[in-house]
C-alpha cells in the first residue's frame, strides 16, 4: 500500500505480524489467531465518542481470548467501552466471540436474518444434527467415499465449542446506514461466499469492510449449501460485479491485509472462478465423473485426511457443477452409486 502508514503494536507471533494495526480515521485491525491454515481473521475496533464498534471478534479458542485480552490491555480497552457488536456475517471465524464479548460488555449484537438463521442450522437447539445429516447425504449421493464422510460429523461437532455462549441478536439489513467511527457506512448486500454476508461502506471516506466477500491475495470460499439457493456461484459474480463499481481508496477484508485496487481485485476473483469453470468443463468432457471426482482432480492431495478443507472443497466444487449445470454445460446421470456428470 502506498497511500497509507500503519501504525505496529507487539509481535503476534501471526507470521510476525503485530497483533494490531491502527488505520487512519479511528480503525484498529486485530489479528486474531486461527487454528486453521489462514493463521488469523481481522477483527477490527472502530472508535467514536462513545467508544468502540467492535466487527467480526473472531473463533472462540483460549489462543483468541489470550491475544484479545494482550491488544485490549495494550491499548487501554476495558469491555465496557465496546458498545456495539457487528457482524458481516456467521462463518464461525468471525462469528464465534460474539456472545463471549456481549457477556462481558453488554453490547447489543447485530447480524442479517439470513445469517442468523444459518447459526440456528449449525449451532442451534438440535446442535446441528440436521444440517450434518443433511450435508453427509449430500457429499454421499455425489460421490464421496463412507470414510471420507464419517469424519464430517465430528468436525461439524467441534465448532459448538468455538460459537459459544452464542449472543442474542438484533438484526440489520442490506440498504441501512449505520453510524461507526463518525462515519456513516451503507450496508451492502454480498450474497455467495455467505449467505446474508454484508459489507459495509463509507461514502465519505470510501472504505469499505468486505468481510470475506473480496480478499486480496486468496480466494473466498464459495459453497453450495444443502437446502439453500444452488445458485451460489452465480450471486458470488453479480455481487463482484455490483461491488466494482463503489469508490474504494481501501477495503479491509476479514483476511490478509487491507488493500487497494478493489475494483481491479473483484474482477480478478470473477475471472478466477470462470477460469475454473472452464477447467472443470474440460475435465468431465475427457472423463466424466462425480462431484466427488471433481474435487479430487482439482484439490487432490492438498486436502487428503483433512475434514475442513475437504469440506470447503467439496462444496465449492458442487457451486461450480450446479452453476455449468444451469448454464446447460453439464448433464447429470443417476447411476446406482451416485450422480455422475458429463460435458
């Protein structure tokens, strides 16, 4: 970035990284640590006259907590002073702090209906049992493997712990304008990687916090859900289109850093997925196949025996055959073990 100077606080120990950033204009990004392989979230304070605007707290691990607990003595935060809690939407990395903060700030908590009602699927009084039952038959019915399969339900299981206490919530839409920072930021809609995600923007100052809808250096997630709009993959392009065409001086994602060249970065994205779209379209004409195969050919040994990035790439892989299969790309067949596609 050249047009900005961040101001560096103690070492993280996130890729030697500080554990927060100040921006200009009263914005605080804090690096809060991830079991995964994408190390940390942003969460970021935004300060008012009254305090602070806290989005997207983070999981809910001791790891966090102790790194939250480091950046809020460091900057002279007590709980008291969050006010608000804001969420851009439920991923359990950007979700799973919310209720642990509100305990002990008693800041209301505001996140989309949409969004909501996804925590309720996965985290809600069955504990989710529907949802996974619901996915497994899914990854079943286009291919995946028994073994592959049983190691979904404890994986799904294990986020319970990290989403809790889950908050009490109070929802907000796209189309409103909430007050943050002394700015006043327009709520946009930013359908495929989440449903119901929301980013968040400010004429004024044209910022916009993008959640994980436009990242700088790796690709958002985009799944197909069972029981939701199969039409993921195409809601993700129309909303890169939309969001191109905003102002943007700098956006701050909900990974990596924050960045310029939002515009030319969304059209990156598109151009991405359409690539893979190709690639998938040339796979299944040489050898047609399952789903499950699909994944296999693009993600293969990058995600074996890991039930988190099999499942992220496994539904991306259905977003991208159901979106050929609209197009009338791909044809599928039902076979005795499954649905196989072709070209």
């Amino acid at each position: 970035m050249t047009s900005y100077e961040s101001g560096g606080n103690r070492l993280s120990g996130i890729a030697g990284r500080p554990a927060a950033t100040a921006w200009p204009g009263g914005i605080l990004q804090v690096r809060v640590p991830l079991p995964f392989s994408l190390k940390w979230v942003n969460s970021y304070l935004l300060r008012d006259e009254r305090g602070y605007v806290l989005i997207d707290p983070g999981l809910h691990t001791d790891e966090a907590v102790a790194a939250w607990k480091g950046v809020m003595d460091e900057h002279a935060i007590g709980f008291q002073d969050i006010h608000t809690i804001m969420l851009t939407h439920q991923h359990p990395d950007h979700y799973g702090l919310a209720g642990w903060f509100q305990e002990r700030s008693g800041a209301p908590v505001y996140i989309s209906a949409e969004s909501y009602a996804y925590t309720q699927r996965l985290w809600g009084d069955d504990g989710g049992a529907a949802f996974a039952a619901d996915l497994t038959a899914l990854y079943t019915q286009h291919g995946m493997p028994s073994q592959v399969v049983a190691a979904l339900g404890p994986h799904l299981d294990s986020f319970i712990a990290k989403v809790s206490p889950q908050p009490q919530v109070q929802f907000i839409e796209a189309g409103q304008t909430v007050r943050m920072a002394e700015t006043d930021w327009q709520l946009i809609d930013a359908p495929g990687h989440a449903g119901g995600q929301l980013c968040f923007y400010a004429p004024d100052k044209r910022w916009m916090i993008c959640g994980d809808q436009v990242l700088p250096t790796i690709t958002p997630n985009i799944s197909a859900v069972p029981g939701e709009d199969d039409r993921q993959l195409k809601r993700f392009l129309l909303s890169l289109r939309e969001l191109a065409c905003y102002e943007v001086e700098l956006a701050f994602p909900g990974h990596r850093e924050p960045f310029e060249r939002f515009g030319e970065r969304a059209a990156e994205l598109a151009a991405h997925h359409e690539r893979r779209l190709e690639s998938i379209v040339l796979m299944l004409r040489e050898s047609p196949g399952s789903a499950y195969s699909v994944c296999m050919r693009l993600f293969g040994e990058r995600i074996a025996g890991d039930a988190h990035h099999m499942r992220f790439a496994m539904s991306e892989t259905l977003a991208h055959i159901y979106d050929l299969e609209h197009k009338g790309l791909l044809a599928r067949r039902l076979q005795e073990d499954g649905i196989t596609y072709v070209a």
